[in-house]
C-alpha cells in the first residue's frame, strides 16, 4: 500500500502556479528576452530552459550542459523544445521568443507537465481524444465509489466552504454519476481538504504564488495554499483568487483528468487571477464519461 501510494505522489501530483515554478526570474526578465531566436546569446535565456524543462519540453537527462547556470545559448535543442511548446497552446510554432509565447508562459499555470513523457514524472497518457487526457493506468475511483465522502481539515476557514460544496454540485450535476457528501471525520473521508502552509510535508511545498495541488486517484488530497489571497465569489474578485474555479478543477484531478488542451476547458492548465471557470465544459463532461464508461 505504501509503495502504491509513493507511485501515485510520484507521478500523479498536481498543483497550480502563478510563477514560473522552478525557474527563477519575474515576469520583467522574461520580457527583456522576447525577440530571441537561434543563435542569441542572452542572459536569463537558462531560465526558460528551466521552464521548459520543468514542463517536459526538454530533458536534461539526455542533454546535460543545459543544466549548466551559465548556458544561455539559444541551441538547436532550445529551439526544438520551443516549437513543442508552441504547438502545444496552439501558437504559432516560429521557434522564437516572441510575444505570443512570452506571454503564454507568463500565464497563471498548474505545475503538471504537459509532455508526459519527460523524464522528470515519466508519464504517459494512456488515452488522448479531443483534448482531454487521463493518466497512465486509467487513474480512476472503482465502480463501488460512486459515492465519495469530503472533509475539512481542522485549519480550514468556515467561509470557504460554501465555494467547495458548489463545486462538488457541479460536478454531481454535470457527471451524472458521482455523488458527494461531507463529512466531520477527516481521517475517513475520501477527499481531504485543507489549507496548508507553503512548506506542508507532503514534499510538494507550495513555491512563489502556487494557488493548490491535489492528487490522483484514490489518494484523494486536496491542498490550497494558505499563504494566498482567496474570494469565495460566486463572481470574479479583482487581484483575488476563486476559491470554486480551483475547487472545480483540482475536483477532476481527484476524479482522475489531467489537463486539457481546450482553453475553454475548467480542465486547461491556466487561469487567470480575477476571474472565474465556475461551469464545466463539453470537453470535460466527455473525457470524464469516456474516462468512466459512460457513453
């Protein structure tokens, strides 16, 4: 069980950033390097190979020197990490830093991969149709849980749960297939839910503005970060972050969908401060229903 358990935190855990994770530069840097291309030398080009890295667009397993802090040569492995990236959001792939992609990767994010092959998780999808995706194995809850109980942590403020509850009823509503009820005892539920600090044990700390992380099923954790600022809505509140639209998509994670590449999806790996993702779309109705058998 302990073993199953470490796999599914291996693989399978997945959080929210409003920074660029790992890579260590503000949104400022960034900007200073749009326009270069193959061949630039720049400094702070090192830290989108970080970026890309730590996305899956390049292995440093297999190409070392990018590893190296003073690399900041736009090679050919750069460039061809670039065009992925940009045809993964559907840019155009000119292999260049410009501004469509500067500003893409400035975009608040989830942390999970979108290569899943990189070495870092290696992770393969198992199913990929339209846009949505699962996970290797067909990550899911048995036919016997269609019913999943919910908990909060002790540490959990009263007024953000009401934004919770409405995110669960999304989803029994939109499914037509799970049910969920909440719970007093957290050590029991099957969804635990809590704010935590941004260095909180479960060796996933929170880094800069990362907004949550949950994981897989069946594990069933659910984190928001504590050291943020949070709306409980129902409408968008400006420079606040909506505690229903992350509760909506860390909600499928559990359920077991990875990110979708449907920008209009509550399943796309970005979304913005200030706004809202608070209804589920066709394509994250039917990657969970293709997910679940249900069609």
């Amino acid at each position: 069980m302990a073993s199953k358990l470490t796999f599914l935190t291996f693989f399978c855990v997945l959080f929210f950033v409003f920074s660029l994770s790992k890579a260590k530069f503000d949104n400022d840097s960034i900007k200073r390097l749009q326009g270069c291309h193959k061949g630039s030398k720049v400094k702070g080009l090192h830290d989108i190979k970080l970026y890309l890295a730590h996305f899956g667009y390049l292995d440093y397993q297999h190409t070392p020197n990018h590893a190296n802090s003073e690399n900041d040569e736009f090679d050919q492995a750069f460039e061809s990490a670039l065009i992925n990236y940009q045809n993964f959001y559907h840019l155009n792939a000119s292999g260049t830093l410009d501004g469509p992609t500067i500003s893409q990767m400035m975009m608040p994010r989830c942390g999970q991969p979108d290569k899943k092959n990189s070495h870092k998780h290696k992770t393969k999808l198992v199913h990929t149709v339209s846009h949505y995706q699962f996970f290797q194995g067909n990550l899911r809850w048995p036919p016997s849980k269609s019913h999943l109980t919910y908990a909060f942590g002790l540490n959990y403020p009263n007024a953000y749960i009401p934004p919770v509850i409405r995110a669960f009823n999304t989803w029994t509503s939109s499914s037509n297939y799970f049910t969920f009820s909440m719970v007093d005892d957290v050590a029991s539920a099957d969804l635990k839910i809590s704010f935590e600090s941004p260095n909180h044990g479960d060796g996933y700390a929170f880094e800069g503005a990362t907004l949550a992380h949950a994981f897989a099923p069946t594990d069933g954790r659910f984190h928001y970060n504590a050291a943020l600022s949070w709306s409980v809505g129902p409408g968008p509140v400006q420079n606040a972050n909506d505690l229903e639209s992350v509760a909506l998509h860390e909600i499928g994670h559990l359920l077991g969908l990875d990110h979708s590449q449907d920008p209009n999806a509550v399943m796309w790996s970005s979304i913005q401060t200030g706004t809202i993702k608070q209804d589920l779309r066709s394509d994250d109705i039917q990657g969970f229903k293709v997910l679940y058998g249900l069609n």
